[in-house]
C-alpha cells in the first residue's frame, strides 16, 4: 500500500492543537508525520507554509515545543522532524540530536542543507538513531541521482518541480523514479504540490506522497473552528490515501 506523509507545522496554532492533529490524521490513515519547525525564511515553502510558520513564531513557538510535540506523537507514529539547518544547528547539533533521539523522531528532513554536507553529519545522526532524508530532483543528472539513492536510508524525498512547496506545477517524474528504483530499495515519496487533484498522479510509480500545503490551507481559514479544522483535515487525508491506492 502507498504511503500518506503528512506535513504540519508546530505550534500553529499551538502545541495542544497540533498533537491533536497529528493524531487525527494518523487515525485518518496518514502512515508518517513531517513535523515542521517554524523558521523565519523557509526558503523552500510556498507562503501558505511561511505564513503558519512566522504566525507560529509570532506567537511564541521555541525548539523545545517541537521536542515536546515530538514526544508526544512518535510512539504514535513514524515522525521527523523537517525544517532549516539554522534550527538544528544554533543550539548546537550535537544537543540537538540528542534532545530529538530522546523525543523519538526517526529522522531530519532539511532542504538547505545540502547532501555532501548532510554526510558530515552521518555519525552523529546515526548515534542518536537519527536517518537524514535525501532529497532528489528531476534536475539531477544521473550519476548524482544514483549517488544520493544508493547513500539514502529510510526514505527519499522526491521533488516533483523546480519551486516551492504549494505550487500547481507538473513533471514528467516517470524517468528519475526508474532510475532510482534500478539502484536502491529505499521508498520514495513525492513531495510539492500534492493535493487531492493531483496525488493519483504524483503516486504512480513511486511510494507514496508527501503533503503539507493542502493542510495548511484548512488551517489558515480563519471562518472555521479548531475542531472543524480538525475533521477537515482528517477527511482530506482519507481522500488522498484512498486515491493513491486506487
């Protein structure tokens, strides 16, 4: 069966309704949860995940809170925590691991930092149980491709176009999934703009999808109730999965 990840971000609007979300949409059938840390320039988030994730910082969101979340969400769920180096790092990354290993994440997910530097940081990470979730492109060349896919644990983030997250875009994503797929068993899921329009689509021939904007496009409606939000989301998730394995 495919796979839903479902991205959320922290805090937003607080802590309490977030571990009340991320359990909704694991009831929902969501198989994985991206837990995102807020940050002020999340250069590759389209502005529905920016706006959640400065109103998020805007209303008091620290790193312990994700840590927090964290704890109370992986014994539930298989959960990483995604976001910018400057998040993992300012604090020192060591400390950071090991506060994340403790909380129960399976992994990272940073789209800034950049795979060579990624394996910098391999030993670490694995000491703490940690996997660091490689991201490929339909941009790559083939040697690079192989390169990240043969070295990728856990799961590979494959973006479907050059963007940001949130975007109505299209690839032909057929080729770089048979290529990576000759070369690696890792799971694959397709990240950016997956929605319930597009997600039959982005799933075939891949493991599954990643979904975030969708989600926090429900969040961001200020007319409904947090409960409403609630159910909103749940539902939405039980369309996607159902379409991804139709």
């Amino acid at each position: 069966m495919k796979e839903l990840v479902s991205f959320i971000t922290c805090g937003f609007p607080d802590k309490g309704f977030t571990k009340e979300l991320g359990l909704a949409l694991k009831e929902a059938g969501s198989d994985r949860l991206e837990l995102g840390i807020p940050f002020s320039d999340p250069v590759a988030d389209g502005t529905l995940i920016e706006k959640a994730s400065l109103a998020a910082i805007k209303a008091g969101f620290k790193t312990v809170d994700a840590f927090e979340i964290a704890s109370a969400l992986s014994p539930q769920i298989p959960s990483y925590f995604m976001g910018y180096f400057n998040s993992f790092f300012s604090g020192g990354f060591g400390n950071f691991c090991e506060k994340a290993g403790n909380s129960g994440v399976k992994g990272f997910i940073i789209p800034d930092l950049p795979f060579e530097e990624g394996q910098k940081y391999g030993a670490i990470m694995e000491a703490n149980g940690l996997s660091s979730i490689s991201f490929l492109a339909v941009t790559h060349k083939d040697e690079r491709i192989e390169k990240i896919a043969k070295a990728s644990k856990d799961f590979i983030y494959l973006v479907a176009f050059a963007g940001i997250t949130g975007a109505d875009k299209s690839e032909n994503l057929a080729p770089i999934l048979q290529k990576v797929k000759s070369v690696t068993d890792t799971k694959v899921f397709v990240g950016f703009g997956v929605n319930e329009n597009t997600a039959k689509e982005r799933a075939d021939g891949a493991d599954g999808v990643i979904v975030g904007s969708a989600f926090t496009k429900i969040l961001l409606e200020d007319s409904l109730s947090a409960s409403e939000k609630l159910s909103k989301c749940a539902s939405l998730a039980k369309t996607i999965k159902a379409k991804i394995n139709e």
